[in-house]
C-alpha cells in the first residue's frame, strides 16, 4: 500500500513538526529522568543498563533536532547523500530519517 504524501504540504509538514517536538519533549523528559537518577545499587548490571537508556535517549533527541533542523531549514524529506526524495512511505514509519533506502544501505555498510 502506498502513502501519497506531498513533502511540501505545510499541514503535514505541521503535523510531522507537531509529532516530533512531542517526542523532544518525552525525551527530554526521560533524559532528565535518567539522569537525575541516583540511587546507586551496588549492581553493575543495573548502572550498565541505566547508562544504555542515557545513550538511548541522547541518540533520539539528536535524531529529533535534527528532523526539526531540517524542516526549519526547508530540506526535510531529501535525502542528505544524494539529494533524492526521501519516500513519504519511509518518513511515515521514521520521521527523522536522513537518507533515502539505498544510500541508508551504502551508510549502513
């Protein structure tokens, strides 16, 4: 089934902005959340865990910002490598993805 979005159209593009500064919210949130964490068990299982969670969470703000990033600066939906449209199919499932599937593939090794 194909999704026939229009990049362009500024009411999903405020839908898609909408989406994601909720998630920059809820991320920042559990980012301070984790952070703020102090109770130390004694358990390195458990610091190793809460550590993985931080980097988690640091990776998916990043990931947020930078779709915000680029759709303040117009290149929202266009692939950073080669410059083609990402597939409105991709950008439903993963808001913030950068590159279209072949150059993600190239990236990804």
């Amino acid at each position: 089934m194909s999704v026939d979005i229009d990049v362009s159209d500024q009411n999903w593009l405020a839908g898609v902005r909408a989406s994601l500064n909720d998630d920059l919210t809820a991320q920042t949130a559990r980012l301070r959340e984790l952070t703020e964490m102090s109770a130390d068990t004694g358990d390195p299982g458990e610091a190793h865990n809460r550590a993985a969670l931080v980097a988690a969470t640091r990776q998916n703000l990043e990931r947020t910002t930078g779709a915000l990033r680029r759709i303040a600066e117009g290149s929202y939906g266009r692939c950073e490598k080669c410059d083609a449209p990402i597939p409105a199919e991709r950008l439903e499932i993963l808001p913030h993805a950068r590159f279209c599937m072949p150059c993600q593939r190239h990236h990804n090794g």
